[in-house]
C-alpha cells in the first residue's frame, strides 16, 4: 500500500516538474520595428537579421530566374525612398519591408522557434495611381513545430484622403498567436473578382505586393529549450511508468 502510494506520489511530482517546465519557459517579447535596416534591395535569397530572426527574400516561385527584386526595404519619412518615384503607403514614416513582384519574405528563428501575435501591413500599389479599393490580402502560411502548416489572411485597407493606401494593424487569433513557429513566409494575393484571391495573378502579374512592419513577437530565451525537454522528459516518464 505504502509503495502504491509512494508511486503515485511520484508519478505526480514528476507530472507538476513537466507541466512547470512548459508553462514557466522565459520567452522575450518584443516589436520588430526594423529601424536598424538599412534602405536595401533583396533578390531571391539574400537575406537580413533582426530581433533574433532571420528574414530571406524569395522570389515568385512561378517566375524563377528573372532577377526582379523580391523586395526593398523603404523608408516612409525619407522623400528619396518614398516620393515621386513610389507611392508608399500612408500611416508608417519609419522604415519597413516591401515584397514586390509576386514575392514573399520568409521569417524563421535558427534552431528554435518563436510566436507572432501582432503586425501591420498595407498593399504596395504599382507605379500607376490606381482606384480606391481593397485589390487583395496579406497571407500568413505558418509552419509550426510538429510540422503543421496554418494559413490566415487578412484584407488591405484601402486608400486615404490623399489616395495613398495605408497601413492596418493585424492582431492575430489567439489560436495562432500560440503557435510555435519555425518558418513563416508572408506574401500577398489578388482578388479575382469570383470569390478567390491569387498569386500570381495573370491579370495583374507582379503586382501582389505588400508591406510589413513592427511584428509583434516572442522568441524563447536562451536555456528555455532545456526546460522544454525536462518538460517532455517528465511527461515521457509518466507515461512508461503508467504502463
């Protein structure tokens, strides 16, 4: 009877150990504004680091090999970046990413994995001044820890007084905010006119474009990974002793 109990005792130690290890893992919290980005122009691959994570350019994966940008990192207060050359979106005088020509930016965190739970974006219009409207949607295709893949979207704002289009803030869903993630490409899609919304576009082709800044983000501090495993170890032992 004693041991029985002894038995149960630690088979729950063992249980509170695991669940304490995964709730208590540190994570820092912070918003990626990307004002420490200098103005640059990304092709296919090149890459930029900030907050601790790593952002790589991809161009259209059905126009491989053309050598457009893939993207340009703009400056919405500098008339050198944003004037009579481009209409940059409204709502944003700091620097931020813009995915250009059917592009998108993948995010990841080298061998580990982070949350996203909040980021503004708008669309980036062509050259051409073009009607008020809402052309199209950022698209989130997150790939989490065990291998799932989760996609969200969200509608463009449309233009303001001055006809720029201007840029919205997206807090995501709790259930996606809780995701680990190890890889998130971000890119942008087109309204058809029949319900859907693609990319590329073939009425529009290289003009789902976006823009991306201040991601809201957690990245687990150095040493949580531990935790984790004796979080997974404590769980793992409960599970070969009840048997």
């Amino acid at each position: 009877m004693n041991r029985h109990f002894t038995r149960i005792k630690q088979l729950a130690g063992c249980a509170l150990v695991g669940a304490a290890a995964m709730l208590a893992a540190p994570a820092h919290a912070s918003v990626l504004n990307l004002d420490a980005q200098a103005p640059t122009t990304y092709f296919h691959g090149e890459k930029f680091v900030d907050g601790g994570l790593t952002f790589t350019a991809k161009e259209s994966t059905f126009f491989p090999g053309l050598g457009l940008a893939a993207g340009v990192m703009l400056n919405g207060s500098d008339p050198g970046s944003c004037g009579s050359n481009l209409a940059c979106p409204s709502g944003n005088g700091s620097t931020f990413y813009s995915g250009w020509n059917d592009s998108s930016i993948e995010v990841a965190h080298a061998g580990g994995f982070y949350f996203l739970n909040s980021l503004r974006y708008s669309f980036l219009a062509p050259a051409a001044p073009i009607p008020d409207g809402v052309y199209g949607q950022l698209v989130l295709n997150a790939t989490t820890v065990d291998g799932s893949v989760v996609t969200r979207s969200a509608d463009f704002a449309g233009q303001d007084a001055n006809g720029l289009f201007m840029f919205s803030n997206w807090k995501l869903d709790a259930d996606f905010a809780a995701l680990r993630l190890t890889n998130l490409s971000i890119s942008a899609c087109l309204f058809d006119g029949n319900g859907g919304c693609v990319n590329p576009a073939g009425w529009a082709l290289f003009n789902a474009q976006f823009a991306i800044d201040d991601l809201d983000v957690a990245v687990p501090l150095p040493g949580s990974a531990p935790l984790l495993l004796l979080g997974l170890a404590g769980l793992a032992a409960i599970r070969r002793r009840a048997q």
